[in-house]
C-alpha cells in the first residue's frame, strides 16, 4: 500500500526539486547554510561558509573569537548564529564585481531582542568602506513611526541611505526573507513577498575601490551585528526581473518554511 504525502508537502517538495537559483541569470554569491559541505567548521564555530555559485567568493572569519555557531536548525534545515557582538563572515564578493544594479536576497531572523532595542540599525548583509561612501546591502532600521517591536526594512546603494523612507514592516524574532532589488529607477524592498518600493534616481557602477566585500552579519567599520539567524543569502549583478524574483522567492519561501506576507 503507498502513503500519499499532504498535498502541500508534495507542492514544497516540487518547487525545490524544479528549481535552482543558478536558472537566473547573473549570480554572483550564494550561500546555503542547509548544505553542511559547503560549510566549515574549525573547534565548532563556522570558519568558512562556501560560495555555492561556482565563482569561489568564499565568505570566511580569520579571527576565532569572530566565527558564528553551526548548531541550529529551522524547518529541519541547518541555520549559521550570529551573536550579535562581533560575528561576520567575509565575502569574496567585492563591490567591483557589481558594474551596474543588483538584487539581493537574504533568510534571516530579527532577534526578538530588538523589540524594545535603541539601536537603529541591524545589518545581516553589507558591504561598507571606512567612510560609508560605497555602502550597498540590506538592513533593517528601528524607526519609532512603525512601532514597538517593529522594525522597518531598508536599504544602501553606493553611499546612498534610506534609511527614514519608510520600508516593509519587520517584525521580530520571526524568519523572513529580506530582498532588495536595486534598478536605475528605484529599490523593490521586500520582507517574505511583500513589496514597499522606494523611487529614485540610482547610480550604477562600482562604488569605489575594489576592496568593499559583502560581508554576512556584520555592516563593516561600524560595529553593526546581525543578532539570531542567517540561512541563505543570494546576490546578482543586475536588476532582476519581477518573474525571476517570484521564482526565487518562491522557492526560498517554500525551503525555510517562510510565511508570505
């Protein structure tokens, strides 16, 4: 006698078995924290994570003391912790490589820490020079407008911050799926599906000198760190499509059990 599945389980199944993010055209970095030999660990902390996009962009943590757990799970699926103080890993993804727009994908879970958090930003992807000129990435600002133990979703692009342009409301100690994507015309913010776009004039190119790596956990130089959960990060080098963030989207939504706002 067969066991049929619940239909919705068949459903998740088909959409990861039918998809790979590598489908889309231009990605740069990937990193899934559920595939455990992409991950490496030295005295139990991650010492690097591996670029699963086969461009070798590496993200790495030299320092011991630096290194996040490996020691969680969501939806049956291995997560990295970040502790909020001083973990990150380094990309090999430098700002060079992104020669015009880009988009951006990150599952991560806002600390419920946050809640009631004076601390206006969280970042669990950034690039960053020492002065903030060439800033890109996805982060998360807790601005007083959208409420308690809310934060709002925002983002860089070449130096340029919006952070007080009111983004998708965030909430906390829950996994969601940050995105971001960066055209000529605007950013498409997004939390777990939900657009809140920002319109304006953004500039491409690379943003200054080579050396501004994505950096996973931590916005670089200022001593910002991601507190809870990152599982999967995805970036490309060009504005993708609104069909080909659906189908990202979807399948990330469906891998981590992610419920579409």
């Amino acid at each position: 006698m067969s066991i049929r599945k619940p239909s919705a389980l068949r459903a998740t199944q088909q959409t990861l078995a039918a998809f790979s993010p590598l489908t889309v055209a231009n990605c740069e970095l990937w990193l899934d924290a559920s595939d455990s030999s992409s991950v490496t660990l030295t005295s139990s902390a991650v010492s690097q994570w591996n670029d699963l996009s086969g461009n070798n962009r590496h993200a790495t943590q030299g320092t011991a003391n630096n290194r996040p757990a490996y020691s969680a799970t969501v939806n049956g699926r291995n997560v990295i912790t970040f502790d909020g103080t001083n973990d990150s890993l380094i990309s090999g993804l430098a700002s060079s490589v992104i020669t015009g727009y880009a988009t951006l994908f990150c599952v991560a879970r806002p600390s419920s820490s946050w809640a009631t958090s004076t601390a206006n930003f969280k970042t669990p992807l950034m690039a960053r020079n020492s002065d903030g000129s060439s800033a890109w990435g996805i982060c998360l600002y807790n601005d007083a407008g959208v409420g308690t133990g809310r934060l709002s979703l925002t983002h860089q692009w070449r130096g340029a911050g919006y952070n007080n342009a009111a983004g998708s409301v965030v909430a906390t100690g829950v996994f969601q799926l940050f995105s971001a994507v960066i055209s000529a015309t605007g950013t498409d913010r997004r939390v777990s599906g939900s657009s809140s776009n920002y319109p304006a004039t953004l500039t491409a190119g690379t943003g200054g000198a080579s050396n501004r790596y994505l950096t996973v956990g931590e916005d670089p130089t200022q001593s910002r760190y991601w507190t809870d959960y990152v599982a999967e990060v995805l970036a490309y080098s060009r504005a993708l499509t609104a069909a080909e963030v659906l189908s990202i989207e979807s399948y990330l939504i469906a891998k981590w059990g992610i419920s579409r706002q």
